[in-house]
C-alpha cells in the first residue's frame, strides 16, 4: 500500500538529525532546533550565521515569556514536502 503524501513527508521529517546549533539542549541554551543539514549550511556563511544568532535570540525570548514556540523565522519559505 503507498503512503500518502502528508505521510512520505512525516516519514522524511522524522529521518531527519534535528538538533540545536550547540548540539547541547534547547532547554539548557534556548537555541532553535533544525535539520543539522540546515544548520552546518547556516553556519557556513556570515548571513546564515547571523539568520541564526536571530533566530536563537527570538526563541529565546519567547520561551523567556514562557511560550512553548517561538516563531523564529528560520523556516520561513521552505517548502514541506
């Protein structure tokens, strides 16, 4: 039996190595999590590096006023399939 689209893309989703940019704990440092894809390309350039420390800062203080997620922009624009 095929799966669904919604469910090839949960299937992708939790394939995936999510981690923080540390790779410490979120609850310990307050940094976003992401693909480690997406974070080793972030870090490889000065504007990703800074979309990042922007990010971080967003999640930060959302999670500051005691807010479960932040809306940080990190994955704004990406498609989800």
């Amino acid at each position: 039996m095929a799966l669904a689209k919604s469910q090839k893309s949960l299937k992708k989703w939790t394939k995936q190595k999510w981690r923080t940019p540390s790779g410490k704990k979120s609850s310990k440092t307050g940094e976003v999590y992401a693909p480690a894809a997406t974070i080793r390309k972030l870090k490889s350039t000065a504007k990703g590096k800074s979309k990042l420390a922007a990010a971080n800062k967003k999640k930060r203080a959302a999670t500051a006023k005691g807010k479960q997620f932040a809306s940080h922009g990190l994955h704004k624009g990406r498609t989800r399939a």
